[in-house]
C-alpha cells in the first residue's frame, strides 16, 4: 500500500510496521460486549478506536474482514471461575430466558451503536453459537497435555504450560506475580493450581445455560469463546486482534495460552488495546457502578451529567484523545467537545459559501500540506488527536478566505473539501448530528421571525426602501414570503 501504518503491538510493546499476512486481506478479531446490561462510556470506547481502525485500513484499500464477537454465555462474575454467569444472573432477577435478556441487550447495544456511527462489524458471532467448536478447541488442548478434566469440569494447566512456554508474555508477569495476587476461591480445590482457569465448567443444578460436552453438562469459560471463534473465522493466524486494555490480563493472556496450547503457535500477529475511561481517576465499569450509560448521556438523565450530549458529541470525545492514553470524563471536557465539533462542522458548511479566485489568481493557502499531515498522524499509531489539530488549521483557511484575508483557486477549494470529507466523515467517522441540526434550524427559525419583525416595523414606519430590502434580501436567500392578516408567514424553499 501507498501508505505505511505503524501501529502499537502490546506484544512487543513498541511500534510496528503493520505488514498484512496476506494483503490485501485483513483479518481483525476485536472483543465485543457481554449482554447483560445498556451499553456504557466503557463500551463506546473500543467501539470507536476499533471502527477507526477499520475505517482506515478500508480507506487504504484493504479488504477487511473485522470480526467482533457477542458474550452471551461463560462470562462469569468478577471474570473469574467462580460466581454465575452474568447473563444468566440478570435472566434470574428479572424472571427471563437467559437468551431475551441477550437479545435485548444486543439490540440496545447495536442502536447505540448506530448513534455513534460505528459501522457494523463483517461477521458478529454468539458464544453461544459455537458450542461446538469451544469443545474441540479444549479437547485439543486436553490432547496435547495442557489441561486436565477435574469433577466435570475441565481447567488449563498453567504450571505445565510454563514450563513449555511463556505464560504472561503479553501482560508481563511471570507465573510467580500470577500466583501471588491469585485468589484462593471457595469451591475452587478441584483445580491442581489457584493461576489455572476454566475451559469447560460442569454445570450446577440451578445453572440454567448448559449444553452436553464429553465431560458434563456444562458450559464454556469465558476465555474460549474467542480463540474458537478467531479461527473458525479469521484462520490459525490472524492479523489483529484488538480490545480494551483491561483485557490483557487475563483474556487475552488465557487466549495466547489457549492458542498455543492448541496449535503450537499464537493465532494473532498484532494485539492493540485501547486505554480506559474514566470517572476521578476510577475505570468506569459496570463492576463497579460508577459508569453512565449511553442513553443517559444522550438524554442527560444522570445526576453526573449537566446537561444531554448528542452521539457526535461523545465520538469527537473520544477521538480527541489517542486511544492509548486514558480518558477522564467530566462535563467540562464534554461541553469543550461539544464546542470543538460545532467549529469544524461550522467550517465544512463555511466550504460551500466560499468563491475561489478569479482565473489567474494563485491560492495563499497551502491546502496540500494539510492532507499529507492528516495521513502522517493516521500512519502514527492512529494519531486521531493530532488529525484533529490539524482539520481546525484547515477550519482557520476556511474562516480566513470567508474573511477575505486569503484567496483559493476552484481546484484547491475542491481539494480542500475532499480532504475534510475523508477525515472527518471517511475516517473519523464524524457526521451531522441530528440534534444539532435541529438546534441550528430553530436558531434560523428565529432570526428570520426577527428580521420579519424590523420589516413590519419598517413598513408601520412606512419607511418603504428598508421593508423591500429585507425582503428581496430573504427571497434571494431562498426564503419564500407571503403577507396576511394575521401577519407574514414564510419557508425555505432550498
């Protein structure tokens, strides 16, 4: 490709050239949600860091199948091996099949989604749709002597894998620190070592998901579902397999373990994690019931927040920071997004009023430059922040030639224009948002019904020539007036 993408591999903790295995062809496994609950600020997260990353690789003209799996099943409380699944948990209280309460929640999850603009993965598969293939994965690993069955249930031998290969590679621990900060767990003797985890849980009486396996009647740990359904789609190796940076240790820890353990060799090539949000300083997460919903910052009910906050609001958030640095949120930051957002599109809508140069004229403006520095911040690890700084330079040309300080050629106007689509809509993933177009169609509503008002003065005045004026000024505008008793109503007709 024309352009050369470094990205950062938590793997080897540096930046990297990002070399397809097979280009044109990206395969890309990224983490998606665990359905029992709205979607929160957590969420959104990965959600967009993930859909820039598509965005850019399918604009660089690769052929991206981008898998983001549905944890409907085996997610334990406390992500561990212990406690119930948090699915079923939730079906429990609230009286329900375990898959509505999935279904629900997947439903919520992909409307916000598509608040936000984040485009649809290519496949999107269930845990609990591929049962099957979760066996075969433990049965592989139980084959090459890595795992071993205990009361029904089936645990990774973590101890034994160590000895062959490097357990804590990604997060950088060492079996030792692993063992240290383990839990001893109620419940949990059946396992030869506190650091190994679940591959396969025998299911307890009460335990409403279960299906039958050659060791119980059981379920799936949350670990397997990923590595299963990585190569079921992606291949034995794979590209890029991103998540939230909470992940490494120990999901994505377990799933190296597991694809090693299986295979003989790690699936993935590129692991990418974007960073936390969060609320003082604290991850937000549902765990810890400090986290605001999507829909309450889109509505503005929660006592944290002062005020609603559109979708693009919340994605220009986001993107304002590089993925890899943490996020804190306060309504301070929103608010400066919010006003941030409205001066770039404010920009993009000053691009059609402007009037290139006469033919013969030059531009004073350097536009070309522009493009070329969005690429390079994008090839820099997705340096969307610095992308950003760079379109509100191109917000000041526009604001400049509107001001009549600079002048533009029709050629590099267009240009111009083809390099904000690119970034803020291609890329970015910026769009209008609905609620501020309605704002700005009332505020025009408004000024309107006031210059009507100065004409009625003017024609009570009978000063004629002002009442003409703004008159024949609205209808070259556009506007259509028509005068009654009850006084004059008017429309748009653009």
């Amino acid at each position: 490709m024309e352009h050369q993408l470094i990205i950062y591999n938590t793997l080897n903790r540096k930046k990297e050239l990002f070399v397809p295995l097979h280009a044109p062809h990206v395969g890309m496994y990224v983490c998606g949600p665990t359905v029992y609950g709205d979607p929160h600020l957590g969420h959104a997260r990965p959600a967009i860091t993930f859909d820039l990353l598509f965005r850019y690789l399918t604009h660089l003209g690769y052929k991206v199948r981008y898998v983001r799996n549905i944890t409907d099943v085996g997610h334990l409380e406390h992500d561990a091996d212990e406690g119930e699944d948090k699915i079923a948990k939730k079906a429990r209280l609230e009286q329900l099949e375990p898959m509505e309460v999935a279904q629900y929640y997947t439903n919520r999850y992909h409307k916000a989604m598509d608040a936000l603009n984040v485009l649809p993965p290519s496949i999107e598969p269930h845990a609990s749709g591929h049962i099957i293939e979760q066996e075969q994965l433990v049965q592989q690993i139980l084959d090459n002597g890595y795992a071993y069955v205990s009361e029904g249930s089936v645990y990774f031998d973590v101890a034994k894998y160590n000895k062959d290969h490097h357990y804590g590679k990604l997060s950088g621990r060492n079996l030792d620190d692993v063992l240290n900060t383990t839990r001893e767990l109620d419940g949990q003797d059946e396992k030869r070592n506190p650091a190994d985890f679940a591959l396969w849980k025998k299911a307890q009486p009460e335990h409403i998901m279960r299906w039958p396996s050659p060791w119980s009647d059981g379920f799936p740990g949350w670990h397997c579902e990923c590595t299963a359904m990585g190569k079921k789609y992606l291949g034995s190796h794979f590209d890029i397999h991103g998540g939230g940076m909470d992940l490494v240790f120990p999901h994505h820890e377990c799933e190296i373990a597991q694809s090693v353990a299986s295979q003989g060799d790690d699936m993935v090539h590129y692991w990418m994690h974007n960073n936390m949000i969060t609320i003082n300083g604290q991850k937000m997460g549902k765990s810890l019931g400090n986290f605001i919903t999507l829909n309450q910052f889109f509505s503005g009910e929660h006592e944290k927040l002062a005020q609603a906050y559109s979708p693009m609001t919340i994605r220009f958030f986001i993107l304002q920071a590089h993925y890899r640095s943490t996020v804190d949120f306060s309504n301070e930051a929103l608010q400066a997004a919010e006003k941030g957002l409205a001066r770039l599109m404010d920009a993009i809508h000053g691009l059609d009023r402007i009037v290139p140069c006469k033919a013969g004229q030059a531009s004073t403006i350097d536009v070309h430059a522009l493009r070329g520095k969005c690429y390079e911040a994008m090839n820099d690890d997705l340096n969307s922040p610095i992308v950003i700084a760079h379109l509100f330079d191109g917000a000041k040309m526009v604001n400049n030639v509107l001001a009549g300080n600079d002048t533009i050629t029709a050629d590099d106007l267009a240009h111009l224009k083809e390099t904000f689509r690119i970034f803020c809509y291609d890329i970015l993933g910026l769009k209008e948002d609905n609620a501020s177009n309605a704002a700005r169609e009332e505020a025009y509503g408004k000024v309107v019904d006031m210059l009507l008002e100065e004409r009625l003065k003017a024609k009570a005045n009978k000063d004629w020539a002002t009442s003409d004026k703004i008159r024949n000024e609205l209808t070259a505008l556009g506007f259509e007036l028509k005068d009654g008793k009850e006084g004059t109503e008017w429309k748009l007709n653009k």
